[in-house]
C-alpha cells in the first residue's frame, strides 16, 4: 500500500514554502508521494487574483519539475463548484483503493478544521498531518499528526502583491515559475 500525501491549495503561484512543506512532510513521514492538487474553488477563501487552471498546472509543473516522488492530481479541477474535501477524498479512494492517504494542511487550515465539510466522516478516510505557519496557532479538537518544517513567511498572496508592485519575488519561487509569470504577464507584471 503506497503512502499519498496531499497538498492541497489555489498554487496562485506555487513558491517555495509549498515546495519546502512537500518535501519535509514526504521524509519525515515516510510517504511515497506527494500529489500537488490545485483546488477549483476553494470554500473558504475568495479567489482574489483569478488565473486559468491550464497556467495554475504549468506553474506546478514547472515547481516539482526533477523530484519523482511529486506529481500533480487534478480530480478538483475537472470537478465544478466548490473543491471540498469531503467529496475529494471519496472520490481519491475510490480511484485508488490500494493508496493510504494523508492530507497535508498548515496552521492556518488546522485553526479553520472545525469548519471543514463532514470533518468527522473526513477524519475516518485520511490522516491529517498540520505544520506550523507563522502567525498561526497549532490547535485543534482533532486528532491530527504534526510534523517540523522549516518556518517560511511565504504565501501566494504576498507573492501577487509584490508583481503588482514591481518588487522581486526572486528566490519566493522556483526560477521556471518567476520566469513564467514573467513571460506571460501574471499578476500585473
């Protein structure tokens, strides 16, 4: 039985901490993979900055790019309505019968499981494994795995405020990913 972490996110753009939180999680936990899988429209956020999928998967292609143990899945993007997890995992399971899921979430996600969608039934398909976030609290009512990483103050948002801004984001982000912000004229660049 393969052991599947799954990242879960908007990937608008994918940077470093992702990539970062991926890999610590793969070896700490002893995972096989883990499955990079872009959300259609996340239930809890508003999607300020809307991009294409088909460059949301580039950018992600171009992020895991050299690591065999990354891939992506894209079950929510050729979903429509809201990407809950709930439905998500059932439908993973029934995809992959023989894989053990674990659902990667930071600590921003640990604070807001309360709100998730059929959390109870959800707990008793996937582990979840929270990593810290700055700014953020570890604390939950569930039963959830916590694993180190390195804290990284890096998110999708603050990455689009500063192309808007003319600001580099150099070294945010995997270089294939800056560039290609560049060359297609993301974000305001």
């Amino acid at each position: 039985m393969k052991k599947i972490g799954i990242l879960g996110g908007t990937f608008n753009p994918p940077h470093t901490g992702h990539l970062v939180i991926a890999n610590e999680v793969l070896h700490a936990r002893g995972l096989d993979e883990v499955w990079f899988m872009p959300n259609q429209v996340p239930p809890h956020k508003s999607v300020a900055e809307p991009i294409s999928n088909t460059a949301r998967l580039a950018m992600i292609e171009l992020a895991i790019e050299g690591n065999p143990a990354f891939r992506i899945e894209k079950v929510e993007l050729e979903r429509s309505g809201p990407s809950y997890t709930y439905e998500t995992m059932k439908l993973l399971k029934d995809m992959y019968k023989e894989h053990d899921f674990h659902f990667i979430i930071g600590g921003d996600m640990v604070e807001y499981l309360p709100k998730w969608q059929n959390i109870d039934r959800l707990l008793k398909m996937v582990k979840f494994i929270g990593v810290s976030r700055p700014s953020y609290k570890d604390e939950t009512p569930y039963d959830i795995l916590y694993t180190e990483t390195p804290q990284m103050d890096i998110s999708s948002s603050m990455i689009r405020e500063r192309v808007k801004a003319g600001r580099s984001i150099r070294y945010l982000l995997p270089d294939p990913v800056r560039e290609y912000i560049e060359e297609h004229g993301l974000y305001g660049s």
